[in-house]
C-alpha cells in the first residue's frame, strides 16, 4: 500500500464522520505492512491539507467538473482533493500529483473515471485563486479559509473583519513548544541534548519554555522517551502557571487528561504536596498514568469522575484548575475537523463549563486560587462565562496576572489569545480568588 492510497482510504472514511486523528491513526494500524516513517508522514500530510482546505478544493474542482462533487463515487471525489491538495499546496510537482492520482483510480477499481480526474486535476492545478476573490466576509470564511458557516458566523459576529486574519493565522505553522521536565534536568541540558538528536531548538518566552522543531517524530527521541520534557502549547503552558502551584500545596485539576498543564503543575510543586487530577472520559485516565510514571511525577493522583459533580470526601484545596469542555474554537489550527463544526451542541456546551466553575469554587479553600481556562476564542465560552460566575459569587474577583504574553489581550475578565496577534493556539484563561 501507497502513502498517497491510505490517506485517500482516510478522507473516504473521514467523510463518514469521525476524529481525524483516530481515522487516520486507524488506517496507519491496518497497513500492513506498515508504512514507513518517511511514508507515513506523506500520507499524514495529505490527509491533513485536504481537511485543512477542503472547501477550497472542492470550489475549485467544482469549476472543472461536468457533475456536481457530491454525485462523484467517494473514491474519486478523494482522489481529486488529495491530487489538488498535493499540486497547489504541498509543492508536489504537477506530473507526478496528476499521474499517481490516475493511479489510484485504477487502484480503487474507477478506471472508467481516471481521463476525468487527468483532465480536472490538470486544469484545477492551474487556478490561483486569491482570497479576493470572495469579497463577501462570510464567503470568504466559509469557502477561502475552509469553515463551515456556522464557525464562520461566530467568529465575524465577535471579530468583525479580524475573523479573517484569525481564520489565516489558523494555517500558520509554529516550533513545538515544550516544557522542560525540572524534576529531572534543566532547559541548558535538555537544549544540547535535543540539538544532539538533531532538532532546532530556541529558548521559549518564559523560564523552562523551549520552542523546537523535531527531525521525527516527538516521541521517538530519547529525550522523550527518558521524560525530560512534555509537550504543551505556550496558551495551555501559561494557563497552567497562573494556577501558581507551590511546593506542598493541595491542588485539583477537574479536567486533566492528556495532563500537559498536570505535569506543568507537578514541576512547579517539585513534586511535593497533593496533586489530584480528574478525568470524565474512563478510557483516558491511563493516559494520565503514563505520562506521570514517564516524567517521574509522584505527587499526581489521577481518578476517574465528573468534573460536574461535587465530592466532599475531596477535601479542600489551595489551588483547583478547571480547563473545561469547550468548542476548541482556538485549535482549529492544529485540529483541522473542527473547522467544519455545526455548533448544534454548543449551548449544551456553555452549562456544562458554568457547572464545573461553580463546582471548583466549592472545592477552594480560604484564600486559595481558581483558574478556568478554554482553548476556545468564543466569548460566550469565555468572558460571558466569568461574569456570569461573578454575579452569583459576589465574593469572588478577578487577579491580574503577574506576566502578559506578547501579543495576549487583556480583556475584562481575563487573558485573551488570538492566534494572528500571539503567535499560539487561541485561549482564554480567568484568575479568580475570594476577595479579602
């Protein structure tokens, strides 16, 4: 099997639903034999640029195309995306995007359609479209930039024109950001270490914050692998640090899983005092196991349980995070099938944030620190959700965070992240503490 035949077996599965992470994970497990590293990351960025643009390609392909896309049997509507996909955006030259996809053709048994797709992605390659060329706000959204209306409406109700500078950053590609693992060495070691393995490496914009560009794959370093480091974006990094977990402390993070801002915390704590870190979804609580044992974490106690729920046998604590549930409106970057969200469920959304808020509260002991945060630039997900919690806990207040990122907004209620002014995923993260 091709690198260019599982990814487009990948998009003909996405189209049935499903997250593309675990589609495409799925297909990589069912290779056999499996593909090889170099191969697997061709197929992997087929797949994801087809996803990234995919309203894009297909209103190009339209333009070229005697029926409509939707009438075109799965695997040759496939086939052209991931043909146009690699010609127009993945530098692939013309030829060979043209001839392999003619190929799979044949491959997928649709030789009758392969003159098609010669012809089409032939002409379709040769189309430089330019955002201007959907003057509509809204169209350009929805089409240029990949969004379903929905997230498009969202986003140029509350941003206005600079939805669209939003929506381009989201194709922007970054360093890895990770956090040095303090229980174990320091940002100078693992920095020589990690250029020893042959990754590009930059100090990040605060203490223990490294900024790196792996040769592989993360995980198959042995600096991963011996846990001198975990990888956290700088939002998720800073929203961590404003819980400003100190040695011995009592702390709870109600959402934890994968346990990135867990970790982080553990490190601030030196790995002494209590740690408890919840999880809703039973199937992740042992990705918390394993990143704990791998970074040597002691402290961290991780359990199954509803966020939602209140448990007095918890006790109380100096320090709770409630990173919550929300749309993911600010990682569209990294998570391209949240692009094409309908929102449906989104109000369901906003109840189940304000609940697990109101529960952290009853966690927090006397002059203890409350921290929610988001991955989302929704501000019903986030500044609406703060007040809210104020006018029925009229004896909380916000803090002013000790540090502002470069390019972070203050807004009323908290720290704002936009991907076109930080540089990072979009969030949202409110200090909160009882007053006096």
């Amino acid at each position: 099997m091709t690198a260019r035949y599982l990814a487009v077996r990948a998009l003909m599965h996405q189209e049935q639903d499903g997250y593309a992470n675990l589609v495409l994970d799925a297909e990589l497990k069912r290779c056999t034999p499996p593909l090889s590293g170099r191969d697997a990351a061709f197929a992997a960025r087929i797949f994801y640029t087809v996803l990234e643009r995919q309203n894009l390609l297909d209103d190009i392909l339209a333009r070229f195309s005697r029926r409509p896309l939707a009438k075109l049997d799965p695997p040759v509507r496939a086939i052209l995306r991931a043909g146009l996909a690699q010609a127009a955006y993945m530098e692939v030259p013309l030829p060979a995007a043209v001839n392999e996809s003619v190929k799979l053709t044949r491959a997928f048994g649709k030789s009758s359609a392969s003159g098609m797709v010669n012809a089409m992605l032939r002409r379709a390659a040769a189309c430089r479209v330019t955002p201007e060329e959907y003057p509509d706000p809204l169209r350009r959204l929805c089409i240029y930039y990949s969004l379903s209306r929905p997230v498009a409406q969202l986003l140029l109700d509350q941003y206005g024109d600079e939805a669209l500078e939003m929506a381009r950053a989201f194709y922007d590609r970054h360093p890895t950001a990770v956090r040095v693992n303090t229980l174990r060495t320091d940002a100078a070691a693992l920095t020589e270490a990690l250029r020893a393995e042959g990754a590009e490496v930059e100090p990040g914009p605060w203490e223990n914050c490294l900024l790196v560009r792996f040769q592989g794959g993360v995980a198959a370093g042995r600096t991963f692998q011996q846990g001198l480091f975990h990888v956290q974006g700088l939002a998720s990094q800073y929203a961590a640090l404003c819980v400003e977990a100190a040695p011995g402390m009592r702390v709870l993070d109600l959402c934890a899983a994968p346990g990135g801002k867990s970790l982080t915390m553990a490190q601030q704590m030196g790995d002494k005092g209590s740690l408890l870190c919840g999880e809703g979804v039973k199937s992740r609580v042992p990705l918390l196991e394993k990143a704990f044992a791998r970074c040597g974490v002691h402290c961290a106690q991780p359990f199954f349980g509803d966020a939602a729920v209140f448990d007095p046998d918890k006790g109380q604590f100096d320090r709770v995070l409630c990173d919550v549930p929300c749309s993911g409106l600010g990682v569209i970057g990294k998570k391209p099938d949240i692009r094409y969200k309908s929102l449906d469920a989104v109000e369901k959304i906003y109840d189940l944030q304000q609940k697990i808020l109101q529960n952290g509260a009853r966690y927090l002991a006397q002059n203890g620190r409350l921290v929610y945060s988001t991955c989302t630039v929704n501000r019903w997900e986030n500044e609406e959700q703060i007040r809210r919690f104020l006018a029925q806990n009229p004896g909380f207040g916000v803090v002013v965070p000790r540090m502002l990122p470069a390019g972070a907004c203050s807004v009323e209620y908290g720290t704002l992240f936009l991907p076109q002014k930080t540089g990072t995923d979009g969030f949202f993260v409110s200090i909160l503490e009882r007053k006096g």
